[in-house]
C-alpha cells in the first residue's frame, strides 16, 4: 500500500490557520498497520481482509502549480454521464447564478438550480439541462456533478414546454395552500429555464 | 445578524429538498420527446407492495 503525504507537504503555512481544511487531507489512506501485525502473528498463512478503503482510488493530491484541464465526474442516480473527463471549463446553474469553473478553481460546493450545465472542450461545446444537483469543485481541479435528470437540450419538446409553462401560471393563480403555490412556483421556474434553454 | 439565512421558498412552505429536487425532475421529465419520455418515465416507474400485519401475521397485501 503506497503511503502518499504529498498532499500534507504542499500545503503553505498561514498565520491565521491553526487547524487543516478537509481539503488539505492526505491523498491516500493507508492500510491499519496495527491491524495487519495482529493478523499476522495469529493467521500468517492467510491474507489479511481488504478494507472497502483499499478498493477505491486515492483522491489525487492537490498540485502545487494550476493544471491545464479540469476534470469533471458528471453522474445521474442511472448513469455516469461524463467520468473523468478532461475538459478546459464547465458552466453551472448555480442557484446564485451561471458559474463558470476552470482548472484551479476554489473548492467549492454549490447547489444547483434547474438549468443548463455547459461542458467546454477545445471548440466543442456540449449542453445539458439539468433539473437540480449539486457540484462540488475540489482544490485539485476535479469537479463533480450530480443531477436527478439531466439531458441534452435536443430532447426537450418544446411545445410541452410552453403548455406546462402555462399550465402551471394558471395553477399558482389558483392555489390556495402555502404547499400548492410552492408546487406551482417549481413549476413556473423549470418551465422557464426550459424555455431559456431552449431559446439561449 | 439574522440567525435564519433566507430560506428558499419550497423550504418556507415545508417541503425538503429531495421532495423538491423530484418534483423538478419529474417536470423535466414529462417535457421530453417522445421515445425518450417513455423510456425516462419507465425507468423511474417503482413497483412496491403493501401489507398490514396484525397479530404477527401479514395479511393478503395489496399490490401497486
């Protein structure tokens, strides 16, 4: 097992910091050395159990120099759209507005709000709505996004998009309850960024 | 210095955010053209079955 402290050395010394960020933990985790002696000297002739933690990829170091590309993990609860894909920047519908992330961008966790995620590579760019999800940017220039239903903007309808539009404009005159105009407003405001998607 | 930060209106109403990030999904959903909206919506259809129990038995569930 590789024992990686990379991540611990880079990490400049501030004068306002006395305890690490999560950000700044070790890339790898290491195997329980106490735990493996023990099994040793009571079952030499069999390998010790695997971890769940041994399984997965240590999550790569934080470099001391900005990278050239950003790589991004874009999964639905179905599928893994994009897996580790290097691309020069992704936009995000962040609930605070369209977000544009490139490679050494701040760590960041942002929710996201029914809209359109942009990947950008080289010249090509590739679009998707996204209905809502987060994205975390982590400080070594890996981005994920997660999204319930995301799709490219050539499958949306847009006549269903209008009729929805209007059908729930309709709807939050109508409603009474606090729960009912909450509905209607979600409705309202994914039709519309629909619609923007659409027509953008 | 405001102890509650401006809660989003689905929040104010009561609703949680996995009921409100479903609702969104289902909206995207139902606006898809057609082959793709009946695969997404037979994807996400959930088949469940209910039964009461009483005196530690199950009785006949219902299905949906």
């Amino acid at each position: 097992m590789l024992r990686r402290a990379s991540g611990l050395l880079a990490r400049p010394i501030l004068a306002a910091r006395a305890r690490p960020f999560s950000t700044d933990l070790p890339a790898a985790q290491t195997a329980d050395a106490t735990f493996l002696e023990a099994w040793k000297k009571v079952i030499p002739n069999m390998d010790p159990p695997k971890t769940p933690l041994s399984f997965m990829q240590p999550r790569p170091p934080t470099p001391s120099s900005i990278p050239s590309k950003l790589t991004v993990n874009f999964v639905l609860p179905y599928a893994s759209e994009l897996a580790t894909k290097e691309v020069d920047m992704v936009i995000v519908p962040a609930t605070t507005g369209q977000m544009g992330v490139l490679p050494g961008h701040v760590a960041t966790i942002a929710e996201l709000k029914p809209g359109v995620l942009s990947v950008h590579e080289g010249n090509e760019v590739t679009k998707y709505f996204i209905s809502s999800g987060f994205a975390f940017i982590h400080a070594n220039s890996f981005a994920d996004v997660i999204a319930v239903e995301a799709v490219p903007l050539d499958r949306i309808d847009a006549s269903l998009v209008q009729k929805g539009l209007a059908e729930f404009t309709q709807k939050l005159s109508s409603a009474t309850t606090d729960l009912e105009k909450a509905e209607a407003q979600i409705g309202i405001d994914v039709h519309s960024a629909l619609n923007s998607a659409l027509t953008g | 210095m405001a102890s509650n930060a401006a809660v989003p209106f689905w929040r104010a109403a009561g609703m949680t955010y996995i009921t409100y990030s479903n609702i969104c999904a289902n909206l995207v959903r139902n606006c898809l053209k057609e082959p793709y909206k009946t695969e997404a919506l037979a994807r996400e259809k959930v088949h469940f079955s209910i039964s009461k129990w009483t005196d530690g038995k199950p009785e006949k569930p219902n299905d949906v």
